[in-house]
C-alpha cells in the first residue's frame, strides 16, 4: 500500500464481513442476531444511514453512529453511453479519483468496480497506470461502488447481477480488501451475488494466483496476458519483469488443476505490435490443452500512449488462427466507447483538469 494516507475519521461499516460484525457485537455487548439485521439494511434494503435501521435500538444506533461511518463517494461526474453503459467519476474523503462503470446487457447489469488509486503495473497500453499508484482502496470503498450503482437501479427494479473486478488497479496486489469485498458480496445475507457471476482479473501476482486456487471459490479468475511470449510481454507489462511469463502459466496451471476452472486470457490486441498472425500461432501452442478461452480486445486508443488499433480483419484472423488450433475465442463487445469507458481514462482527464 502506498505511503501517507488519510484516513477516514471513523472505519467505514461496509469494511465489514457478517462474521466480522457478529464479533463487534459480542464485544460491545449486543446480541451477535443483531449483525444480520444490520446487514439487511445495508445491503438488502440499502438505508444511507444507522438512523434508519428501525428495528434496531436506539441506544445501538447510536453506539454504531459513533464506532462506524459510511463510505463518503462523492459523484464528480456521470457519463451514459448510447447503449446504456454508464460511467461514474467519485471522489474519496481525501479526495482521491476512482472510476466505476455499470454495463447493461440483455442477460443483465454487470458493474466494473476499481481496486485501488492509480496503478503500478505500468501496462504500455493502459491509461490506469498514468500517475502510478497513489494507495488501495479498502474493502469498504469497492463495496460502495456496487452499492451506490445498486441504488441506481433500484429506481426502475433493476439489480446488479455481475461483478468484474478490471476497473483501476491490480486486484491482487490488494489482495486481502478484494477476497472481504468478495465475501461481502456473496454472502446469502447481502447483495447474493452468485460466485460464478463474478470475475477478478489480475496481471499475473503469481504469489496470489496460488493463495486464490486454495481459497475455494467458484469466482471465475481472468489473466491479462496480451503476448505470446516472455520478451514481448516484458515489453507491454513491465510486471512481466518481476513475475516471468513461465511462472505465470506454472500458476495458472496449479489454479486449473487445483479448482477445475476455466481460465480466461485477456489478450489486448495492438495493432503492429502483437496482432500478427505469427504471434496467434505462438499463442495458440503456449495454450495447447489448458482448460482455458481468450477474449480478444482491441485496444482503446489513449492520447498519452502511442499505439493504434488492430484493424478489423486482422482481428478476425487472429480469431481464426486460435479457433483452428482448437483454442476458444471471442472478440470483447465494445462499450461505452463513446464516454471514454475504458479503465482510466476518465481519471486521467480529471487528473490532468485539476493539475492545470
């Protein structure tokens, strides 16, 4: 975690697991039944505020205004796309920017949530990375994001039905916030969000590629993998230096083996880069028999970068050349292009108008 970082005057409630807040209630004198009515205001009736927890007593609600804030976002700005796709700018108590985008689809509402401010992975192609780390956020600030879309949606009887953790930042290098912020968020007492409709994505933390096989979850894991091989993906993930590409695949492969889960590979493709036919076949052999899909995305262009798109047939061609080697894949739906939907750039925007 970043250094010098300001904490809120009160830890936020949502910071909390159900068995976390049984143990606060024991330790303050309360019956531990309490927690799970504070959690069905939280997150089945979503209140704003203790003061509204009825059947709760008075003197506990004032015991819980004291001890407990909520997360403070403050909406900076709200963008929705032609196809429905919307996109939040927040700022934190200490006044840090965060993104996070709800997307509509015909089987749901799936909501990207960020992990942290700013990134230091540094991926050449990505506009999260530009300011580099600032801090994680703590499990209590991504559960807010949810909430706060949730509420959203409540007003015309829609609800969140997936999560994808692949807005700002690297999941597991915040590792121990995102696994609470997943409890929370499938706990049959809260939102109930089925382990299969999540996914987390990480760039390859192999250390905790391993921790997540042992958890025991049936959450769906994504790697950012972009390149066929060591040198080239060294090039585009500099994270590529401190964690090989073969001790990455070693990982996936205990991961698979361990949860008999399909992996899928997230592979941005850039164009001259690593979108030639060579670079699909290469692919196509490093993944030969792994349980595994690849969802091909054609990069976003971002000003401060300097790479351009894949055209169009190319994309199809690389498609092709995987699916003849037997390997599975799909071309990433745009959307939200028209608002900058991409992780980051509506940050970097902001950053860049208040530093001006």
């Amino acid at each position: 975690m970043a250094k010098n970082i300001i904490p809120p005057e009160k830890p936020a409630i949502y910071d909390y697991t159900l068995e976390e807040l049984q143990q606060w209630m024991k330790d303050n004198g309360e019956p531990a039944f309490r927690a799970g009515q504070l959690f069905d205001w939280l997150y089945v009736k979503r209140v704003r505020s203790f003061e509204e927890m009825s059947n709760l007593p008075k003197s506990l609600r004032d015991k819980l205004e004291s001890h407990f804030g909520f997360v403070t976002l403050t909406e900076i700005t709200k963008f929705e796309s032609k196809d429905g796709t919307v996109k939040f700018l927040f700022n934190l108590h200490d006044n840090h920017a965060i993104e996070t985008v709800v997307m509509r689809h015909n089987y749901g509402n799936s909501i990207c949530v960020t992990t942290q401010v700013g990134c230091r992975v540094g991926c050449t192609f990505c506009a999260s990375t530009l300011g580099g780390l600032k801090r994680d956020l703590t499990a209590g600030e991504i559960v807010a994001q949810v909430v706060w879309a949730q509420q959203l949606l409540d007003a015309t009887n829609e609800r969140i039905s997936s999560i994808v953790i692949m807005g700002i930042g690297e999941p597991f290098e915040n590792y121990d916030a995102t696994m609470n912020f997943l409890r929370i968020m499938i706990h049959e007492k809260g939102l109930n969000i089925g382990q299969r409709h999540i996914t987390v994505s990480t760039s390859g933390i192999v250390p905790n590629i391993y921790r997540f096989a042992d958890e025991n979850t049936q959450i769906n894991l994504a790697i950012s993998i972009h390149a066929p091989n060591d040198a080239l993906r060294s090039k585009l993930m500099p994270v590529n230096r401190r964690f090989p590409f073969n001790d990455v695949m070693e990982s996936l492969r205990y991961y698979i083996a361990k949860t008999g889960r399909r992996i899928t590979f997230e592979y941005a493709l850039i164009g001259g880069v690593n979108d030639r036919p060579e670079h699909a076949e290469e692919l196509a052999q490093v993944l030969q028999g792994m349980l595994c899909h690849v969802n091909l995305i054609p990069v976003n262009h971002v000003p401060e970068r300097n790479y351009v798109r894949t055209p169009r047939d190319d994309i199809f061609e690389f498609q092709r050349i995987l699916e003849r080697n037997k390997i599975n894949a799909t071309i990433r739906r745009e959307q939200g292009h028209d608002i900058a939907a991409a992780c980051g750039q509506l940050r970097a925007k902001h950053m860049e108008s208040t530093a001006r």
